[in-house]
C-alpha cells in the first residue's frame, strides 16, 4: 500500500550550481550527494518543514538515448521545463526577497481563487509555482471568473435572462418558418413548396458529388521544397529561441519535411505523432534519410 510521495526529479543542467541554487537562494538543506560510479551522481535536497519529500537534482545523461538528451537539452534552453510547485506564507513577501536575490519572475504574484500565484524559474530554467493557498469552494471559483479576481463577488444576474429571451426568439422565428411551409403546402402554393424541394435536391446531388469527385493532391515543384526545406532545417537546428517561436517553427519544419519525404517516397509518421519524444526520433530519422537522397545537406565535419 503506497501511504505518499517521498522522491521527485528535477532536471538541471549542473548539479553544482543547482544545489547552491536550491540551499543558499530557496533555503534547501541537502539530503544526500553520493557518486555512484564514475558518470553518475545522485544529490537531493528537501525543504526543513517537509524533510521526507527530496527534490532529485539530475543531468539529461546516460543511460537515456542521444536523441532524448539532445531534445530535453533544448528544453531546457527554452526554458520548457516544469519544475516544482512551493507554498508560500506570503506571496508578495517571498516574491520581493527572491527577486532581490537575483531570481527570473515569469508573472509577479497575482490573485487567483485559491490563493495569490507568482511564477519563477530555477537556475536552469525550469519553471516552478510559489502559492499563497486560501480556502475556496467550486462554488467560490465559478463565481471568480464573473467578477473579473474579485473573491466573493456573485454572477450578473442577466446571464439566466438572457438565454431565456435567445430561446424564445429562436423558437418564434422556428415555428414562423414552420408554419409559413405547412401552409404553402396545404393550401396550393405550389410553387413555393416546389422550391424548397428543388434547393433540397440541388444540395444532396452537390452532397453526392463532392463525396464521388476524386482529390487530386496538389504538389509544389521540388525546388521550392528543397529552398524551403533548407531554410527551415537551419532556424530549426540553430537553437536560441524562445519556446513560443521555437514551436511555430518545428511545426512549419515538419510540414515541409513531411511534404519533402512524401516526393522522395519516404515513409514517415510525422503527421501523426503527438511533439515529443517519439517525433524527435521520427524526425530524425527521415531527416537522415532525405540526406542520403540530397535533399538535406550533410552532416558538418
């Protein structure tokens, strides 16, 4: 029977800097720093007031895949990391002595439903949550995202009468239409009961022959895929940018690299995978196949 959690990772990029980060900026005491054979050390640390949870302090090393240490490296450059939520007995207090420490604030404390939340980074870039935890209901929530962070503050009462008038009108226009067919159509007005049948059948023949017509894939001239192949391949590979850019950019590279790998008929599942680990892996494999057909330049020496 588990009875809690006493062991939790966090990926660094330096042990030594990171545990003076934890102990002498966030107030950790170290738990254990042992080297256990000659490319592996295990150092944790815990907080005072909860001494049976250790914070891990590990590198994106061995025996984890090269493709897996390459791409959490990037992580961690782009600052996309999690790292550890703390609570706080004064957020605003915590946030002013760490900042004058020389900690990166993401957000400066604000009110949130359950608390007041502020967003740092480590010395690594992980991110990690300080909260001032106060007591609140799903009801006390719901009602927070009506009065724009006031806690306490109810619903506008409009938003019930409002959706009672919506059904309401459309009801009327409903049964207005209804009613104005089922009298074309009983009293002789042929004509324009006529018409709604022929609009009805000119969309289903349209229906079918969208479903019959045959979708030709449309391809654009292997040059100006190679030209935008290799534009992307090096912003993608150059590294430096933030996360937000970063992810606009691996989307537009695996897009021409799909499209790339369908002309020279490489098999791929760059268009299924979800972003991680798996399609890093994909994509490096068809880069290295588009390589072998010249599509890609070699490797650099």
């Amino acid at each position: 029977m588990i009875t809690n959690i006493s062991l939790l990772s966090v990926w660094v990029k330096d042990i030594d800097e990171s545990l003076a980060f934890y102990t002498d900026v966030l107030g950790f005491e170290v738990g254990d720093d042992l080297q256990l054979g000659p490319d592996f050390r295990w150092c944790t640390v815990f907080h005072p007031k909860q001494p049976e949870i250790h914070l891990h302090l590990t590198t994106p090393s061995g025996p984890l895949p090269d493709y897996l240490i390459e791409a959490m490296n990037r992580a961690q450059d782009e600052g996309g990391l999690p790292g550890v939520g703390m609570n706080v007995d004064d957020c605003r207090a915590t946030y002013e002595e760490l900042r004058a420490k020389g900690v990166e604030f993401l957000q400066e404390p604000e009110d949130r439903p359950y608390g007041v939340e502020a967003l740092m980074r480590d010395n690594s870039g992980n991110w990690m949550v300080l909260v001032e935890k106060r007591d609140y209901t799903p009801r006390t929530s719901r009602a927070w995202t009506w009065a724009e962070g006031l806690p306490g503050a109810s619903a506008p009462e409009y938003r019930g009468a409002m959706r009672l008038w919506l059904q309401v009108v459309g009801l009327v226009l409903l049964t207005g239409a209804t009613t104005r067919l089922a009298l074309a159509c009983c009293f002789g007005d042929i004509a324009e009961w006529r018409s709604y049948r022929l609009a009805a059948a000119l969309v289903q023949r349209i229906r079918r022959r969208r479903h019959r017509a045959e979708v030709l894939p449309l391809r654009r001239p292997i040059e100006q895929v190679g030209t935008d192949l290799n534009r992307l391949h090096a912003a993608f590979h150059r590294g430096g940018m933030r996360f937000a850019k970063y992810e606009g950019c691996r989307q537009a590279y695996d897009r021409v690299l799909a499209e790339a790998a369908d002309m020279a008929g490489v098999a791929h599942l760059l268009g299924v995978l979800a972003p991680g680990s798996e399609l890093d892996h994909e994509r490096d494999r068809v880069e290295l196949l588009l390589r072998h057909h010249g599509l890609l330049p070699p490797y650099a020496a």
